[in-house]
C-alpha cells in the first residue's frame, strides 16, 4: 500500500470519528430544546456518538491491519 494512500485512510478514520461525535452531539441538542431537558440528551449523543464513532474507527483498522497481513 501506498504511504500517501496509507494517511488518507488515517485522515478519513478521523473525520469519521469526529462526525459521528458531532452527530450525536446535534441530536442531543435537539432532543433536548424538544423535551426540554438542560444537558441530559446532549450528554447521551456525545457517549452513544463516541462510542460509535470507536467501534467504526476499530472495524476500519482491524480490516486495514488483515489486508497488510495477507500481503
């Protein structure tokens, strides 16, 4: 694999990470001006997000780490 290829992945990993936190962190807005309640879904977007965001960020590198294995 190509070393420029190579950080294109790393970069794409990251901003995939970074947006599934975003995400969880928008919808938790929402959720709580809809229901009116201070902090509480922001915090469950941002956990469930994170959380989300690491196990794609995990199933990536462990495909990475078996196609540079086999070769």
């Amino acid at each position: 694999m190509k070393k420029n290829a190579l950080w294109l992945k790393f970069i794409l990993i990251g901003t995939e990470l970074a947006f599934m936190i975003l995400a969880g962190l928008f919808i938790g807005d929402k959720a709580d001006k809809y229901f009116d309640s201070s902090p509480t879904f922001i915090i469950i977007g941002v956990v469930a997000g994170s959380i989300g965001g690491f196990n794609l960020m995990l199933r990536i590198l462990k495909k990475m780490g078996s196609k540079d294995g086999k070769n």
